[in-house]
C-alpha cells in the first residue's frame, strides 16, 4: 500500500520521498541560518547584547570550517528533524509559533546541556541574562527562517 491508495491528510504538504523532504530540510536549516540565525546574532550585537559580529570565518575544530559553515551544516541537520515535525505543526499563527517553539527549544537545550558541557564551556552561558537569551531568541529567529523556508520548498 502507498499514500496514494490511502491518503493520510496533513496541514503540510508532504514530500513523496523521505530523502527529498530530509534534503529539503537540510537546505532550508542551512539557508535560514544564513539568513535568520545570523540575521538575529547581527541585531543583537548591534544591541550589545553578543560581543561576536555574525558571518564569524574563523576556523573551527575538528575540521577547521569556518564558524559560519559550521553552524550552517547543523542548522541543516537540525532542519532534518524540523521538516520531520512540521507537517504536524497547526495551521495559520500556529504554524510559526510552532516553528519559533521548535527553533528556540530544541538547538538551544542541545548546545546548553551537551555543547557546552562536552567543549568545558557552562551551561546556558553561565545562566547569565544574556546567555540565557541569546540561545532561544538566535535559535527562535532560525526555526521561523527554516519553517518559511520548507514551506516554498515543499510547494516547488
């Protein structure tokens, strides 16, 4: 049996292969974090609120990438898992808040309790105001991006 003999209704639309859907989710994670997570990390060091300008080049271990690409590539593994979930997100608002929920959340708590911990780095940046901010507000800006994003992927 396919989905075509028995039609399963979804608010999103669906990708007929998972690969294509994983690899739309790894585009729109990349690009969003191009544009939105480094977007949101540009506002908040013009507010003084990240000592760090966005679009950093300097390499990173364990391969020696730029930050940038680094972050891009796990921005697309995590829109792997947003283009996973999505579909199941309600329709209208909720949709995007949903999105901004899933950005600010799961990025966020992955980098504060296994991240940091593992490069000897505290938690949620030493539970500091602007640490404690930055995450969801950067990861929130970046779930938004990749939702928008799969959406016009998923209607090409």
């Amino acid at each position: 049996m396919t989905d075509t003999q028995f039609p399963i209704p979804h608010p999103e639309p669906r990708f007929r292969r998972p690969a294509a859907g994983a690899l739309a989710g790894f585009l729109a994670g990349f690009l969003a974090v191009l544009v939105f997570h480094q977007g949101m990390v540009g506002l908040l060091h013009l507010a003084g609120l990240v000592a760090r300008a966005p679009f950093q080049l300097q390499p990173v271990p364990p391969l020696g990438v730029p930050a940038v690409l680094s972050s891009a590539f796990w921005g697309g593994v995590w829109g792997v898992a947003l283009a996973g979930v999505a579909r199941h997100f309600p329709r209208g608002a909720g949709y995007w808040l949903a999105a901004a929920a899933f950005g600010a959340l799961g990025p966020t708590l992955v980098a504060w309790f296994v991240v940091q911990p593992l490069k000897g780095l505290p938690s949620a940046g030493g539970w500091s105001l602007p640490g404690v901010l930055v995450g969801p507000l950067v990861n929130g800006a970046w779930g938004v991006g990749a939702a928008l994003a799969l959406r016009m992927l998923r209607r090409k």
